[in-house]
C-alpha cells in the first residue's frame, strides 16, 4: 500500500469515528430539538455557506456564558464600576451597542455598558427570566430554567428538527421559505417584536413555533419611537407589509449573500432604490437620492430619513 492510499485509509478511520461519534448524539435526539450543531453535522457538507454565515451573525452571539467564553464581556472593569465583575454569569448581547449582564438567578444587573461611549448607564434590576432569556436563546423553557443552545440557533428559525435529523428528509424540516408572508414575518416577529405572552407575565413568548400564527402566542404592545427589537410591530403599520414584503426580502437570514450591513441583501440605497425608481401604486418614483433629497447629509442614506430610531414603518418623511 503506498502512502497515498495509507493517508486514504487514515481517513476513512477518522470519518468512522466522526460518525460513531453522530450515533451517540442520537440519545439527544430523543428530545424534539437538537442543537445547531447537530445540524451542522449534515449541513456542514450541503450549506458549508449557511453553517460559516451564521456562525459570523449577531444571532449566534445573542446571549455567552461567562464561563465558557470569559472574552464575550466587552466592558471595563475600574474599581468604581456600579457592578462587579465576579456577578455576572450571563452576557447579553455581541457587544455592537451595549452590553448586559446578568447574575446566577438571571438578575439583570443595575448597569449596562454602552460599548461605543465606553461607559455605564443605570439599568432596571428585572428579572432576566422572565424578561430577557426567551430571545437571546433557542428554545426557553422558563418553567424549568433549560434552553437547548445560547443564542438564535437553527432551530429558533427552522422550528425543532430532532425528526429531520433522524429522517434527512426535506418534509420534516421548516424551510421558511415555504411559509406564507404573514408566517414568515412571525418567525422573525417573535423576537423583534415588543409585547407580552397572552398571560402577561412574560415579555416573550415561551409556547411559539416556527410556522404557528404568532397572534395566539404573543400580545402586542405600544413600544413607542425607537425603542429596542420592535421591527415587528412598526413593520406592520408599513405599506410594504401590506403590499406583501417578508422580512427575508431585504434582509439575509443566514447573511451568506448580505452585500450591505445589518444582513441586508445589498446596500441601503440600491435596496430601495432596486423598487422605488418606479412610481409603485400611489407613491411617486425617486430617480435617485441626489435629485430627491439634495439637502440631504453627504453620508445619508434612505433610512436617514425614511427609517427614524430604525422605525420599519416605512413613512413618508417630515422634512429633508
Ligand atoms: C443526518 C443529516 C441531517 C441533519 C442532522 C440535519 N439535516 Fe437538514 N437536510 C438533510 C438532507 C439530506 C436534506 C435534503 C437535501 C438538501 O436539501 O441538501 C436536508 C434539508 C434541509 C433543509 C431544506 C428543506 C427544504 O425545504 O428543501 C433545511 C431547512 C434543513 N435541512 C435544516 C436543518 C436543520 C435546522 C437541522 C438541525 C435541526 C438539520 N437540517 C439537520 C440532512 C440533515
Ligand atoms: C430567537 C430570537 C430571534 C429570532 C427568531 C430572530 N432574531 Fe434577529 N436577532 C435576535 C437578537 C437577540 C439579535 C441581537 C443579537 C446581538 O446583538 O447580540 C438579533 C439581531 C438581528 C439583526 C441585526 C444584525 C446586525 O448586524 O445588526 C437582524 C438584521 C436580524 N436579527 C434579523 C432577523 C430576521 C430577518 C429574522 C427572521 C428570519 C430574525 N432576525 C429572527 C433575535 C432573533
Ligand atoms: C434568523 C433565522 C434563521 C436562522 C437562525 C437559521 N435560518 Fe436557515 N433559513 C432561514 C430562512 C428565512 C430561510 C429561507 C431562505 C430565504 O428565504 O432566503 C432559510 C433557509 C435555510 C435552508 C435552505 C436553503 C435553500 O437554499 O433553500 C437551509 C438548509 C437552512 N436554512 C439551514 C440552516 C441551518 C443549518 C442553520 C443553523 C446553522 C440555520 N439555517 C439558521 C432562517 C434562518
Ligand atoms: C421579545 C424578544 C426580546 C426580549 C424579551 C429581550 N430582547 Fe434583547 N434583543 C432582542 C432583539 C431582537 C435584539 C436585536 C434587535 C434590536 O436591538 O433592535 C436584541 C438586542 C439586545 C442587546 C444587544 C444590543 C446591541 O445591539 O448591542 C442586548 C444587550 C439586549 N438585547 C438585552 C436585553 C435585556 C437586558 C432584556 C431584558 C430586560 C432583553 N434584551 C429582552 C430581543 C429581545
Ligand atoms: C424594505 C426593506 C426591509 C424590510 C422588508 C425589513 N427591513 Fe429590517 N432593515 C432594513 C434596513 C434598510 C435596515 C438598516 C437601517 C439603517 O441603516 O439605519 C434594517 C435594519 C434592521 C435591523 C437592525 C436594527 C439595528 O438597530 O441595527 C433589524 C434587527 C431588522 N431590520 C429586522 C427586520 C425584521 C424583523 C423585519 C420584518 C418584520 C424587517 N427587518 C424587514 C430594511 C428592511
Ligand atoms: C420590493 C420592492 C420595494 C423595496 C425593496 C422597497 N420598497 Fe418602499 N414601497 C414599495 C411599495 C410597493 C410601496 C407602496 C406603494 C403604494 O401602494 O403606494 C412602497 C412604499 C414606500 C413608501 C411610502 C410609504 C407611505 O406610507 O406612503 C416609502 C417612504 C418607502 N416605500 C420607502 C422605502 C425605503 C426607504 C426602502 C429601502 C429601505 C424601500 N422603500 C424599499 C416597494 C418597495
Ligand atoms: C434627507 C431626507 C431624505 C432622504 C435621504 C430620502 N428621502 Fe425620500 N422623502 C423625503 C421627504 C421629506 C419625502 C416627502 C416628500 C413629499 O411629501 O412629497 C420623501 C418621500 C419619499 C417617498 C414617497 C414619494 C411620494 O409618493 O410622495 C419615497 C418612496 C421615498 N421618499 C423614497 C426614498 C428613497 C428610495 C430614498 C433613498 C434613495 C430616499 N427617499 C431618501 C426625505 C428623504
């Protein structure tokens, strides 16, 4: 046997043992969810793209466990910080724009660290449990304080996949693609959205499923300008949701094609521009930003204007 086979061989050891190593996964599986990285198992050789994208989103980066990632805190510690270091046992949030932290019994702590300004700010001491944890993990169960991965996984989007995994079988998996506009939006909606389950005492919703009608499982409320993951709610007031946009239109859920930030599919003004160059219904068309907001800021963008405090209700603009 010459070298080259010999390598050959070592390799299809080490593929034997990687796939014993998936059998002994399948105890896990008797569960409905899996965890991403079961997924990744399959999906690694199918998706590489989807599995290396979504590892790089916020998503995957929602919600650390300081002691397995000591480095996800991105905040300073001065002997005059309003909370110490050695109580926090949860990070919320990848750092982008600030930071929370929580103790062992999932209590925010009183400040959280704005990651540009590098400096705190007060914080209501609320209990994560029950206002915080639902989004920031993949399926929350607060009843027994048990969540299947930190952070989106698949399954947060896709829905539970232990029968696919077992089945490999397209059927048995949701690919949200399939779902109808509203439905869609609700996958999406159940954590960028604002509001409460129907019983009030959590500000997320822990029964919701990819695919279910989130009416059922989740209240609106009045979130107000500005405030944080409520794309859900002002979507809704929007022309566009009327007129039948997914959340998935502009944006890349797994960010494998995103050309612009945020996971969206290109640039802002080519977005709105690849539609709006049209007279569409009762809007007039924009020919381009120049000529339709020529006041306007050198690096303003459509969403300077049309997206105030990240608003997706999509309004006509006061002033330019
Ligand atoms: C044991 C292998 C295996 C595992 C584990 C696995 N899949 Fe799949 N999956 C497949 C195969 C095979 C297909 C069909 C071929 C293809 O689309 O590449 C598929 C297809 C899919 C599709 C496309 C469905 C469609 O409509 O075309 C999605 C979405 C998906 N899987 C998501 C997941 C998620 C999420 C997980 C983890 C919960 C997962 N898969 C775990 C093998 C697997
Ligand atoms: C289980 C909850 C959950 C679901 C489901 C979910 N998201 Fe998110 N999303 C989050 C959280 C939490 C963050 C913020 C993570 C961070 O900053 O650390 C986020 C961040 C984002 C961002 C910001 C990315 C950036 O670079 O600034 C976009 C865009 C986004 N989500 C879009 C979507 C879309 C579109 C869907 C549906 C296809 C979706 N999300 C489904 C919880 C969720
Ligand atoms: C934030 C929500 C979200 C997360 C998290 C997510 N997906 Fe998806 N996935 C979607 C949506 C939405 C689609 C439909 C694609 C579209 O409309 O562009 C999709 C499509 C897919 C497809 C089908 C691709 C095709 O070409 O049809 C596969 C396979 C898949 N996802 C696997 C995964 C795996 C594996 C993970 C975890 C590593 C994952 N997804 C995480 C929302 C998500
Ligand atoms: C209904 C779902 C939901 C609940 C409940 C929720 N979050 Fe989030 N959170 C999100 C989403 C979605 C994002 C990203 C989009 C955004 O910021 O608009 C996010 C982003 C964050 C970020 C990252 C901000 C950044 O961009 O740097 C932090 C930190 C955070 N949340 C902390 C908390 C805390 C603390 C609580 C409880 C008091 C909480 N979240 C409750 C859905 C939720
Ligand atoms: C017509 C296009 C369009 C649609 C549809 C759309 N978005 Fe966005 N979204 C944008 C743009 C553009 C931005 C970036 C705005 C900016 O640069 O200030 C953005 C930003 C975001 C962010 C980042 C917020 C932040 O503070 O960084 C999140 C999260 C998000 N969208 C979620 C959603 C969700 C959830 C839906 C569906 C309910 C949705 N989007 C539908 C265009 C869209
Ligand atoms: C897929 C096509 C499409 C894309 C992409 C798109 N729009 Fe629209 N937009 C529409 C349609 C259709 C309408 C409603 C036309 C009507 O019925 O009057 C609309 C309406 C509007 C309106 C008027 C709303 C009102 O209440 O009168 C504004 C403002 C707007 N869009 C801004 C944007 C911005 C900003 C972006 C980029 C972030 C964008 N659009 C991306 C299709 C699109
Ligand atoms: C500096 C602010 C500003 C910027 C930047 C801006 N707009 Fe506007 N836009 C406005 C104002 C103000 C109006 C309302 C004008 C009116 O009522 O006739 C408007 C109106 C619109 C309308 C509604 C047209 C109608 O039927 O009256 C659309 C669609 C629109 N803008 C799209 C865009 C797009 C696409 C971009 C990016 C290429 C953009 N805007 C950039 C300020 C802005």
């Amino acid at each position: 046997m010459n070298s080259r086979f010999r390598f050959l061989g070592l390799v299809a050891l080490l593929l034997l043992i990687a796939w014993t190593g998936t059998i002994s996964v399948s105890a896990k599986r008797a569960a409905k969810y899996v965890g991403s990285e079961d997924c990744a198992v399959c999906h690694e050789d199918t998706h590489p793209e989807i599995i290396k994208a979504h590892a790089k989103t916020l998503h995957s980066q929602a919600m650390f466990d300081v002691e397995k990632n000591p480095k996800s805190i991105v905040a300073t510690f001065t002997p005059d910080a309003p909370i110490k270091k050695s109580d926090i046992k949860y990070v919320l949030g990848s750092g982008k724009v600030y930071q929370n932290y929580l103790d062992k019994n999932f209590k925010v702590l009183p400040a959280k660290w704005l990651v540009k300004e590098k400096k705190w700010v007060k914080q209501q001491p609320v209990d994560g449990l029950t206002q915080c944890v639902g989004c920031h993990v993949t399926n929350f169960d607060p009843a027994i304080k048990k969540w299947t991965e930190l952070g989106v996984g698949c399954e947060a989007c896709h829905g539970p996949g232990a029968v696919h995994a077992d089945s490999q079988d397209p059927k048995d998996i949701i690919n949200p693609k399939n779902l109808n506009q509203k439905r869609l939006n609700m996958v999406c909606g159940q954590c960028h959205a604002v509001g409460t389950d129907p019983s009030g005492k959590y500000a997320y919703s822990p029964t919701f499923v990819p695919g279910d009608d989130l009416s059922k499982h989740f209240k609106l409320t009045d979130a107000g300008p500005g405030a944080a993951n409520s794309q859900y709610n002002t979507f809704l007031e929007s022309k566009h949701e009327a007129g039948g946009q997914k959340c998935t239109s502009c944006h890349e859920p797994h960010g494998v094609n995103a050309k612009g930030p945020k996971q969206l599919r290109s640039s802002v003004n080519d977005l709105c521009l690849a539609c709006h160059t049209m007279k569409l219904g009762d809007t007039d068309a924009v020919k381009d930003l120049k000529s339709h907001a020529p006041n306007a800021a050198p690096d303003a963008t459509c969403a300077s204007c049309h997206m105030e405090g990240n608003s997706h209700a999509f309004k006509k603009a006061s002033s330019n």
